[in-house]
C-alpha cells in the first residue's frame, strides 16, 4: 500500500514536473512569436533599418546570413563528407580512424567563442583576411564540421555491407563503389546533415563577433573581403545598443522571431527529411 | 547546385572590385555615423560605407592594422597610440565632429537631485555605497559601468575619477542602451551615458564641478555654453594618405547637413 | 589499356585526396591549440608595466620594486606615502606623475620638434619632486639622467595571473590580471544551473520513457529536440527582457543581473540537451531487466528506481557532463544577463563575470598583441582545457555504460 502511494506521488510530481518544463520551453517561443508576430511584414524582411535602427527591416543581416551560411558550407560540407569517406570506407589503420574519430569529438566540445578566438588569429589576422565574410565562413565551416563528419559517418554506416561486397564482388573498384553504390544510398542521410549544419551556423554569434559582423551595412556585400551583418549578432546589438531602446525594441522581437522560425524550419525540414528516410529504409 | 556555383562565380568575381569605405570604432558615435552614412549614401547612391562599433579602442587598433579607413573615437587618441602609428609609418588626422555630454542618471523614482564631482568619484571607486550617504533614502548604490574598452569608460575615468580606477567588480554593461535599461530597472542604480541616449526611463542627475556650490542639469544648450563640466569631443581618426578617400564624406558631417544630423541626435554641433 | 591506367591513376589521386582530407581535419585541433597557445603565450613575458612605459623614481628614493598591486594602490591614492611601502624614505608623501600632466606646464612648441626636449624636462620634473613617482613612455623616458632612478620591470607572473582575485586589464599603470574570479565564476555558473536543470530535465526524461503514450512522445521528443537548436542570443534575449526584471521582483534584489539569472537561463538551455540523452539512455534499458523485476512484484515506480535510473546512471551522468560543458562555453546569453562583474562569486544573487563573457566583451577592443590582447587569449586556452578535460570525461562515463551490456 505504501509503495503504492509512493508510486502515486512520484509520478505526479513527474507529471507535473515534466508539463512544467515543456510548459516553461514553449512559453519562451510563444513570448517571442506573440511580440514578434505583429511586426513581421514583407517590408521587414526586405528593407534595410533606417533612421538609428528605430524603423525599416532586417534584409542586410538576412543576406549576410544567407552568404555566411552558403561560404561555411562551402568549407565544411567537401571537407567533412570527404574526411568521413576517408574513415568509414577507405582508412584500414585503426589507429589513424581513432585518432581522427576522438579529434572530431572534442572539436565538437569546443566553445564556439573558442573558435572565434581562433578563427580571430589565423583568418583575420595570420593570413590577413581581415574582418570578412571569408574569415566568418571559414570560422563557422570549422565550427560545424565534426557536425558534418559524424552526421556523414552515420548515414555511411547505415548502408548495408552487402551493397558493399557485392559491388566489389561484381568488379567494381573501391571508389567505383563508394561513388556509384554507398554515396547515393546514403546521400539523402548526408542532406540531413548538412541542413542541420546549416541550421546551427545560422544561428551561432560568438565566432562571427570578431570576425566579420559588422554594425550596419547600409548596402549588401559585394565581395568576400567585406563585413556582412548577421542575423543573430544583428539581434544581439538592437537588444543591447541604440540610441533608443524603447522604439528598437518591437524590432528585436521582430529579429529573434524571424531567426527562430529560421532556424527552426531548418531543423524541421531535416527531421522531416530523416523520418521519411526512415520509413524508406523500413519498406525496401 | 546552380545557385551554388553561381554564388561562387560571384563572390570570386566581386573580389576584384572596391572593398568599401569602413568606419569603425566607437559605440556613442555609432548611432551618429551610421545615420550620416544613411542620408549620405542617398545622395551618393554610388558610394559605400561600413560602419561597425566595438569601441574607441577597437576602431584606432584597426586604423593601424589598416581594417579601418576612419576610427569613430570618443576620446582622443592616446600617446602611445599616436606613437604606434607612427611608428607603422601612419599619421593620424584628427577630425572633431561633434560633441557630447555625458549624463549620470539613475531611477527615476530616487529622491537625490544633484551629486558632486566627489561624490560621483568615489561611488564608481565604491568609498560611497548607500544613498543615505549623498542625501538619499537608506539604499545600496549600484553603479553601473561600461566595458573597459569603450571611450565613455576611458572619459568618464578621467573627467570625474581623476584617472583612479574603478571599483573592483563594476558591474558592466556592453553597451550604452544595456545600461539605460538595468538603470531603469534598478532601484539604486546609477550610470553614465552619452546625452543622446537619455530618455524618460531614466531620471538625469545635476552635477557639480565646483564642490557642490552650482548645479548644471545636463542638456544641449548647458554643455554648449560650457556650464555643463562633462563634455567631450567625438572624433574622427583617419590615416593622412587616404584623405582623397574619406574627404567628402568627413565634409558631408561637418557641413550644415550633416551637423544637422549631430543636434537631431542629440549631440552638440562643433559649430 | 590506357584508360585503366587513367582510371587507377584517378582512384591513387582520389586515395590521396580523402586522406588528405582525412588528416587536415584531425588536425584542425591541433592547430586550433597551437594557434590559442601562440597568441597567448607571449603574455607571462610581457612587462607587468604597460609595454614601452616604465616608472621612474628620484633618485635618492631607496625603494628598489613595486608588485602591482602597490603601484595601482599608488596611482588610486590609496598609498600616499613612501613609508607605507617600508621603504624608509624620509620625503614621505607619494606625488604619481603621468606624461599629460607635463603638457600642463609646457605648451608643445616648448617640447622642441618631435618632443626632443621632453626627456629633460621630464627629467627636471623629477629631481624637483623628490616624492615623485611617474609613469612614463620610455621613448621620451629621462632614463640614464642625473636624479632619475628607474624602477626595474617584472615580467607578469604567471602566480599573479591564476591566482589574481582582481580582473582589471586596462588599469594604469599597471593591469591587473587575475583570473580566478573568471574562472570561479564560470564554474559557479555552470554548476548551479546543472543543479537546477538535472532534476528537472530527469523528471520530463522519466516521463517522456516511462509514463507518457506512444502519442504524446512521438511529437513531445522532436519537439523537445527542436528547442535545443534555438540559437543562444535568443535565449540571452529573452533573459534579458523576462528573467532580469523577474529575478529582481522575485526575490526582491537590487540588481536583477546575478549569477542566478545566468544560471537559470543556462538551465533552461541545458534542458534538451539532459533531456534527450537521459530519455534515451532510459530507454535503452534491456526488456528482460525490466520485465523481470516487474515479475518479482515490484511496482513501476520501484522498477524506476531501483532498475532502470541505476541502469542509466552512467548516460545520466554523461548528460550531466555534457550539459556542463556546455553552459561553460556558453557566450552570448550569458553575457547578457550577468551584470560581468568580476568579482569572486560569493552568493548566488551578485554579478558574476564568465570567461567566455569576458573574452567576447573585450577581445575587440584589446590592442592585439599587447598584454590584455595575450591574456584573453590565455583565457581562452583554459576554457579550452576546461571543456576538452569535460568531454573526454563524458566519453569516458558514455563508454562505461555501453560495456554494461552483457
């Protein structure tokens, strides 16, 4: 009996415990999107701020974003699909996999302030980039490719070896195999990675804070040696900047609103993307 | 993969042209620079500006590292910066553009009307840490600083403090308008911010520089006839050699229209 | 023939190529760590004096070295006499000199072309003043002259710098440079908001595996799962216009940004991150154990208890670790709502300044190359450690409960 009772007290205090949490992360978002929403327009998305960053829209941080996220994809999706070919189909010496494998683990532990402390010295500085939208791509690339490798690696590891063995047994070399049977069987997987890569750079600040956001833009970039505004430093500034914060402040709402739903669509599309993968493989 | 390859072409081509006309440095000139550089740029469709804030510090490093054309500064450049330009083959022209007084303010809802030199001094050294001690209510004193590289810090240490440090510990904001807001949010605050980022969230305190016997209230028309004692210039630093670059729009701040823009601010005009 | 060969040359370049691949990312670490050491490692040589400045004394003033700590209380006017220093110097009152106060008495013109008359007339100054101690460049310095002693230069040490409780990198004359209070308050930071998260995220973890329907898990868990990919200056956002004031009203503070503050916003961004790996590691707890305690009689909510959470301990306690490492290098959020004192954290409701805060906020404005610009950067090689010490730990305690599996 008493257990019984306990039972009964425990799994209401889960109960209540657990819908107060979700209660609490979803209170958070709906905060945003119902000061946000009103001010969401065509005219935000697609103008530059105007008088003091008190009115107009968010369209040059949007498009720095856009760049930065196209530039670090650039970088890291070659890199981190080819490095992840290299350990799961190719190397034979463990010990190099393993070097590698624990490499990309603590890259991924990483602060990302770390990386912009690095990407600081050796872009901006070392090899003289300057502040720029190729420093910040690079510093983002690094930032997101243990997410590119281990996604790639998985997806890699889900193809089944026979593929694998009968290509080989058919004649076909090593890299004919990879590239005409393993890559297309896995690629959709590897898609998923890179979106949600591309979710996590879109909203990353501390790395681009010194090495290539800039304040304001009054036109677009137009070359990789110049700044770019960003969505989340944009955020960043108008909440704790300006002349008056007041008047930025529905702007801010605005910002983070635009940001979330960016970032969240991101990552929706690749759970969408995953679990249609997976009911795929389930079929075949 | 099209539009990737496209947006490739395009940022390889783009390399070749112009990088733009960048300002940078610090943030109580920000707001001001950036709105020059909008009503700028509407005359001059043609031309390009990038105007980034980081503080006085920042922007006269990047003139020297030469990832600036103009430092925003609002403090003059320091000895041993000056020295370090010219050491890199630099000469630094200074420009005063505006300039700016800075208000102490704190809760609206406190009773302390007007504090001395002194006072404030040894409140941001933390020797004074109740209200009760400069004429308030019995509560604790919470100033509020900004970060160590911006040039209101550096200003604000040598115009009140006499160049002693701050207390161990301030509690600081990384930028101005952080500063307004935890101000109006804390009932024993106090802060110092540029004069045009007052608003009515935050109550603006008298100061006196003459051991309490006159109080001036901080606004444009005080600091113009020089009652006001905490006002400073705001410059614009740029390397000798690129003058032909940054000219017109120095001139475009310094003409009528410009210093037009420096009083809608709320900063004073040079002239 | 010849298109094999072409072939197989294709596939040995093709070889090469991923290796190569393969090794340029494991090493990016390594670099990552040479180059945080390369920038940060210039800093226990540097002068604890502001470079190219150097401090001159009378010089019949008998006092041979100042630690940093007396020449900012000097400079403050906390120290006003020689004596004070056991220096036994009989013209006791300190005078603290700066090179602008020479322009007060000299116009420029007066200082000749290129300042070349300013060495004597500093040097004037200073066998006028015989309690005079002034800080000066050394370029125009009145070294070597006559009644002008200069003060030996130390070098920072490196005692000075870990066990330093005062974080002032831009006091002159001389800096301070005392990162325990960063330190310990990231750490204090970071704890507390694990304290906070840990039982929270079990519980929703507990409910998610073991009460909650098929239904309500399957949109519950991605959702959850979405919520840890918001970026974090939304978070710092939202801390800053809800959980200060809330802070502050709720427990009646002075100030609403506390370590609290910082600590509660962390938390809530831990929580799917504790969440997810918790429920799974919940989850992977074989049938049999379950089903067989169920058939000797024990409730649910003992089998919880006594079988499935002492199961998942180890994937518990990874989730702990992770969640940790992670608040540590937490940036932006934290940096907006800490208030970035640096003080030593002595109580939950006081500012406290982290290490990734302190980087971000003054890493722009640090000249680079100069002192402060090296010790942010040594700050950034202890985070560094800090978080490669947390991920090897929670690999270790992952690994622990994979070979639990008989």
């Amino acid at each position: 009996m008493r257990t019984k009772l306990q039972q009964q007290i425990a799994f209401f205090i889960f109960r209540s415990l657990g819908l107060l949490v979700i209660g609490l992360l979803f209170w958070i978002l709906g905060f945003i999107v119902y000061h946000g929403a009103g001010v969401i327009s065509w005219e935000f998305l697609t103008t530059a701020p105007r008088d003091g960053m008190t009115a107009g829209g968010i369209w040059p941080a949007l498009v720095g974003t856009c760049y930065l996220v196209i530039g670090s994809m650039v970088v890291a999706f070659p890199l981190g699909v080819m490095s992840a070919v290299y350990t799961s189909e190719y190397a034979r010496n463990g010990r190099i996999v393993r070097l590698i494998r624990i490499m990309t683990n603590n890259l991924s532990g990483i602060p990302s302030i770390v990386f912009g402390l690095f990407g600081m010295s050796l872009f901006v500085r070392t090899l003289g980039f300057g502040d720029s939208i190729l420093a910040g791509s690079l510093t983002l690339g690094l930032l997101v490719l243990p997410l590119v490798i281990r996604t790639t690696e998985e997806a890699l590891q889900a193809v089944p070896a026979t593929y694998r063995t009968g290509s080989r047994a058919l004649g076909a070399s090593r890299w004919q195999t990879v590239s005409r049977v393993v890559l297309p069987v896995a690629f959709p997987n590897i898609i998923t990675g890179l979106i949600l890569a591309v979710g996590r750079v879109s909203g990353e600040t501390a790395p681009i804070l010194f090495t290539v956001a800039a304040y304001f833009l009054p036109q677009l970039p137009t070359s990789i040696f110049d700044q770019a505004m960003a969505l989340p430093y944009h955020l960043y500034v108008i909440a704790t900047s300006g002349t008056d914060l007041e008047a930025t402040r529905p702007i801010a709402y605005g910002t983070a609103l635009v940001l979330i739903g960016v970032v969240l669509c991101i990552n929706l599309l690749a759970n969408l993307l995953r679990r249609r993968i997976g009911k795929h493989a389930h079929k075949s | 993969m099209k539009t990737i390859i496209l947006f490739v072409t395009a940022f390889t081509l783009s390399v070749l042209t112009l990088s733009a006309q960048r300002i940078k440095g610090s943030d109580t000139v920000l707001p001001l620079s950036q709105q020059e550089a909008e009503t700028y740029l509407k005359q001059n469709p043609t031309a390009s500006i990038t105007v980034t804030g980081g503080g006085s510090g920042v922007g006269i490093a990047a003139l020297l590292s030469g990832t600036t054309d103009i430092a925003q500064s609002s403090r003059k450049i320091k000895f041993d910066e000056r020295e370090k330009l010219k050491a890199a083959g630099k000469a630094a022209k200074e420009i005063i553009i505006a300039y700016d007084a800075l208000a102490v303010v704190i809760h609206p809802d406190n009773k302390v009307d007007g504090l001395t030199r002194e006072q404030l001094a040894d409140i941001f050294m933390g020797k004074i840490t109740n209200w009760k001690e400069v004429g308030g209510t019995d509560l604790r004193i919470v100033p509020y600083s900004r970060e160590t590289s911006s040039g209101t810090y550096e200003f604000f240490k040598e115009s009140v403090m006499k160049n002693k440090n701050y207390m161990n510990g301030i509690m600081s904001m990384p930028a101005t308008g952080a500063i307004i807001q935890s101000v109006s949010q804390t009932k024993g605050s106090i802060g110092y911010v540029g004069l045009a980022y007052l608003n009515t969230s935050v109550k603006a305190l008298k100061i006196s520089y003459d051991g309490g016997k006159s109080y001036t209230e901080p606004s444009v028309a005080n600091a113009k006839n020089e009652s006001y004692p905490i006002v400073r210039p705001l410059y614009y630093y740029y390397e000798a050699k690129s003058e032909a670059t940054v000219k017109p729009f120095v001139d475009y701040v310094l003409s009528s229209a410009g210093q037009l823009i420096v009083s809608e601010i709320g900063f004073i005009t040079v002239r | 023939m010849s298109t094999k060969k072409l072939r197989r040359a294709g596939e040995y370049v093709i070889e090469k190529l991923l290796t190569v691949s393969g090794a340029v990312t494991g090493l990016t670490m390594l670099t990552i760590t040479v180059f945080l050491f390369k920038e940060g490692a210039g800093l226990f040589r540097s002068p604890s004096v502001e470079k190219g400045y150097a401090l001159y004394v009378h010089a019949e003033n008998p006092v041979e070295r100042l630690s940093v700590n007396e020449i900012k209380g000097i400079f403050d006017g906390e120290i006003t006499v020689w004596n004070a220093l056991s220096s036994d110097y009989p013209h006791a009152e300190i005078v603290p000199y700066r090179i602008e106060d020479i322009f007060q008495r000299y116009s420029e013109s007066e200082l000749g072309e290129d300042y070349a008359l300013l060495p004597d007339k500093l040097a004037e100054v200073i066998r006028e003043t015989s309690g005079i101690i002034a800080f000066l460049p050394q370029q125009y310095a009145p070294t070597g002259m006559t009644g002008v002693k200069t003060l030996p230069s130390q070098d920072i040490r490196p005692a000075d710098f870990f066990g330093g409780t005062s974080w002032m990198p831009t006091a002159t004359p001389a800096p301070l440079f005392g990162v325990l209070p960063l330190i310990l308050g990231t750490l204090f930071v970071s704890i507390v908001a694990i304290l906070i998260a840990l039982p929270l995220g079990l519980s929703v973890a507990i409910f998610l595996s073991e009460l909650a329907g098929t239904r309500t898990r399957k949109w519950m868990k991605p959702a959850i799962e979405l919520l840890a990919g918001i970026p974090s200056v939304v978070y710092g956002f939202f801390g800053l216009v809800v959980l200060v004031p809330l802070v502050q009203r709720a427990f009646a503070l002075p100030v609403g940004e506390t370590a609290f503050t910082g600590s509660l916003i962390l938390a809530i961004m831990a929580l799917p991150t504790i969440i997810t790996v918790a429920e799974d590691a919940m989850r992977n707890t074989p049938r049999e154990l379950r089903e067989a305690s169920l058939a000797l009689g024990a409730g649910h909510w003992q089998t919880i208890r006594k079988v499935i959470i002492p199961y998942a301990s180890s994937g518990i306690s990874a989730a702990v670790v992770l969640g940790i490492g992670r608040a540590i290098g937490e940036t932006m959020a934290v940096l907006m709502v800490t208030g970035n004192a640096a003080v030593m954290p002595h109580s939950l409701f006081e500012s406290v300044r982290t290490i990734p805060a302190t980087i971000a906020a003054e890493l722009g404005e640090a000249p680079a190359g100069g002192a402060h610009y090296q010790a942010l950067f040594v700050l950034g090689c202890v985070l560094f450690l800090l978080t490669l010490l947390i991920s090897v730990s929670a690999e270790w305690m992952a690994g622990k409960q994979s070979s639990k599996i008989l």
